[in-house]
C-alpha cells in the first residue's frame, strides 16, 4: 500500500471539511430555532371556552383560566377532563410547531435525537 492510496466514494477532504461547516450552520440554526420556539406560547382552548390554557415552549404549563359556568360541584370529572384536553393540546401544538420549523432546517431529514 502506497501513500497515495485512496478511499473509493470518500472525495477529498475539501468536501469533508464542506460538509461538517454545513453540519455546523444547521445545528446553529436548529438552536436558534429552538430558542425561538422556547420563547413563545401557544393558547387552547376547549369546551366552548370552558377551559383555556396557555404552554410555552419548553412545555411548561403557564396559565389556566376555567369558566364559571365551567364549574359544577357535582360534575367534577367533566372538569378534569376539560383541562386535560385542554393542556394536551397545546403540548401538540409545541411538537407540530417544533417538528415544523426543524423539518425547514434538516429539509425533512430525520437526525437522531430531534
């Protein structure tokens, strides 16, 4: 085996080098995007706006707000169930959001760990 031996389909380094500074500017992007995403909240509301909640980004529950007529001692589960769909639903929403603006940056490629 000589010095000059080559890889077959390896390229050149040049295109190594190419690819890990695009590797780069993505995960720098998909950060960014990340943050962004972080920053904002996303409102739900369900029940005929029996129940309204608001999550942020980071899928941490930020406010509810119930109805008064929402309120009824002897339905009790109705109300539970309301502010589950309630949260769960705005949960979606930061995955669908997350997913979309990622999927913009990979070009709908699927990465580990995303």
């Amino acid at each position: 085996m000589g010095k000059g031996m080559k890889f077959p389909g390896m390229g050149g380094m040049g295109n190594m080098q190419g690819m890990l500074q695009k590797m780069q500017k993505m995960q720098a992007e998909m950060q960014k995007s990340q943050s962004d995403i972080e920053g904002r909240t996303f409102e739900t509301t369900v029940g005929g706006g029996a129940v309204t909640v608001v999550v942020n980004g980071k899928k941490e529950l930020v406010s509810v707000k119930i109805a008064p007529s929402a309120v009824d001692p002897e339905d009790v589960e109705m109300l539970q169930d309301l502010i589950v769909a309630a949260v769960n639903e705005g949960l979606r929403q930061v995955n669908e959001v997350t997913e979309q603006e990622m999927g913009k940056i990979t070009g709908g490629l699927k990465l580990p760990g995303m």
